[in-house]
C-alpha cells in the first residue's frame, strides 16, 4: 500500500510562556501512514501527541522536518484533512443537519447534494430522528457524533482525532468507539486517533504508535492482528490476543513512563 501521510526528521520547539525556556516537544519523528489505515497514537502525558496531530492538521509549525499528505506537503489547514477535537466543536446556532452541512455549503455543494449527504452521514453516526436538534439538546455522545459526521460529510482524504471520546461518560464512550470502528470499516478513511486510553488505541488501531517520553519520537509500531470486523467490545474482552497487544502497549508506555522518572 501507498503511504497516506509521511512525516520524516520531526521536530517541534517552543517557548514556554512561563519560564521563557526554550523547549523540544518532538525530535526525529519519522513515520508513515498507509492509505486506508486507522493508526492511533499513545504515549507518556507531555510527550507531543497532541503537538503531533497539530502539525499534521496544519495549525502547528514544524521547527524542522518533512510532513507530506501523498505527495503533497502541508504548509497549513487544509479541506484535504478534517479534525475532530476533544472538546464539541459545533455550532450552537445550527440544528444537527446544518452542522453537519456546514463543510459542504463552505465547498458549494449543491442544496440537493447536500441534503443526501447529510442523510446518510445522520444515517452512519446513528442521529436519525434528531436531524432538527440544536447542540443544547443533546447528550455529548450525541454532539460528538455530530462532529464526526460533519468532518466525514466533508469528505477529506484524512481524518484527525484528538481524544474524540474524553469528554463522555464510559458507557457512552464504549458505544461511540464501537460506531467510529463500524465507521472505519464502511468508508475506508484514512484516519489518526490521539489518545491516552490504551484499550481504545487497541480496539481501533491497524497499528498502534506508541512515543517516547518528551522529545516525543516513535518509539515503535504494534500491529493489531484482530480483523477489524469481529471487533466488539464483548468479543475483545475475552480475546486472548487483544489481552496479550494492550499489555504489550501498557509496557512500553510504562517503560517511557519509568524512564521519565529516573531520568
């Protein structure tokens, strides 16, 4: 397969607004992401995940180092890459199918175009019957669907998730890790997930990158074998080989961990 994202010799610094000491968030980061791939990403707390992500979404500088989207490299925001953030980013003002119209009115789709689009993309995230709703309605699982939608309507070659499901409750986290899996599987998005959640990074991930302790670099890559379409959460807590890659992340997350300590 074809590399879908590519990011070669990474590096991000900043000041800190505190100390005014000049700080490396993430150094010689190399990393490739295939076409099609769900690749998620965990590491120690302050070791650049979210730094990361903002660097692929284009809303972060790079110090240094190469990031390339297909052949393309990224110098800024763009509608080739749609970002879903921790916090519910919608519009208040609009109902449900008018947020999740918002890219595509920006894009200039037609009113008829839209109108399937959003249908189906309510369809997907399990919203049917609440298309008329405004944001302060609903639940928050329910707003991250939302959210979830309106980036997948506007079709970008790659989606970017920064803890998605942080802001729910456990069942309601559980349920939507389960849609975004069915959702991975009907569309064949490319798509990256930031998270601190060990058992989410396993349940979704093709692969699973774990950083290092800051400066953030890829520590190594763990393979998820478990096809993606006997993945529920019943099925998986007894699947001895979800078991044995969790622990397998667990150690070498603990390993940056323990490092950071003694350092």
């Amino acid at each position: 397969m074809t590399a879908k994202i590519t990011v070669r010799g990474l590096r991000h610094e900043y000041v800190n607004p505190f100390t005014r000491e000049r700080v490396t968030a993430l150094d010689g980061v190399d990393l490739e992401v295939e076409d099609g791939e769900f690749l998620t990403v965990v590491g120690p707390s302050g070791c650049g995940k979210t730094t990361l992500l903002g660097i692929l979404a284009g809303l972060v500088p790079a110090t240094r180092g190469t990031v390339l989207l297909g052949a393309r490299p990224v110098t800024g925001p763009g509608p080739d890459r749609g970002v879903v953030f921790q916090e519910f980013a919608i519009l208040p003002w609009r109902t449900v199918e008018r947020n999740i119209a918002h890219g595509l009115e920006i894009q200039g789709v037609p009113r008829a175009e839209r109108a399937a689009t959003v249908a189906r993309f309510v369809e997907l995230v399990g919203l049917r019957g609440f298309e008329t709703k405004y944001p302060h309605e609903l639940s928050g699982g329910m707003k991250q669907r939302v959210a979830v939608a309106r980036t997948l309507a506007a079709n970008p070659e790659v989606m970017l998730m920064d803890e998605p499901f942080a802001s729910v409750d456990a069942q309601t986290r559980i349920t939507l890790q389960e849609e975004l899996n069915a959702i991975a599987l009907a569309t064949r998005k490319t798509i990256l997930l930031v998270t601190h959640n060990v058992d989410e990074a396993v349940f979704l991930g093709d692969r699973c990158c774990v950083l290092s302790r800051r400066p953030g670099r890829v520590k190594t890559l763990v393979p998820v074998k478990i096809p993606r379409e006997r993945r529920t959460w019943q099925l998986l807590t007894s699947d001895p080989s979800f078991a044995a890659t969790k622990e397998q992340v667990l150690r070498l997350v603990r390993e940056e961990v323990g490092a950071g300590d003694t350092a």
